[in-house]
C-alpha cells in the first residue's frame, strides 16, 4: 500500500514528531510504502495570494476560479503539483498535525 504521510509541527522532538515516527516506522515494518511531506520542513507557504496564479488585475482575485484555470492549464507551481501527485499515488492518506 501506498500511504502519504502529511505532517505540520515544527518540533520534530515533540509528541507529534514522536507519533508520526512510530506510525511510519510501523506501516514499513509491515511493507508499505510511506512517503513524507513534512510542511514545516518544507517551508510550505499555506497562505494564497494575488501572486500564485495569473489573473485579471483589473478584476477581483477569486481563488477557486484562478485555481481551476491554472489546474486545467498546467499553471499549477511546481510545488503543488508535486504534493498533488503525491495525493494521487497515495492509497492511504494520514494527515498529522497538533490540536
């Protein structure tokens, strides 16, 4: 099985780093595949701006609409859509993060 593994805490020594080590230890030992995106490791910019897609200054930013026209153009950045193919190879998806 594929499993991508999405984390976010920026101390890799706290119960959060301690927890995503021992489930990804524990899917290998079982033979899984598990591939990482560490997002502070990363440094993921979760924040959407006027910046990330090509868009009509004159008008008003909508982000869903700017997204799908840079989706169906291949505009999507690099970044992205490398985490996007990530998703897509994944048959198991663990999202981790502090609450």
């Amino acid at each position: 099985m594929n499993v991508l593994w999405i984390q976010a805490h920026p101390e890799p020594r706290s119960l959060n780093g301690f927890l995503a080590a021992e489930g990804q230890r524990a899917l290998r030992e079982e033979g899984h595949e598990v591939v990482v995106s560490d997002l502070y490791e990363m440094g993921w910019n979760p924040v959407v701006g006027t910046g990330d897609y090509a868009h009509d200054p004159a008008g008003r930013f909508q982000v869903a609409t700017a997204a799908r026209r840079a989706h169906a153009n291949g505009e999507v950045a690099p970044d992205i859509r490398a985490e996007q193919e990530k998703i897509d190879r994944a048959d198991v998806l663990v999202v981790q993060f502090p609450l």
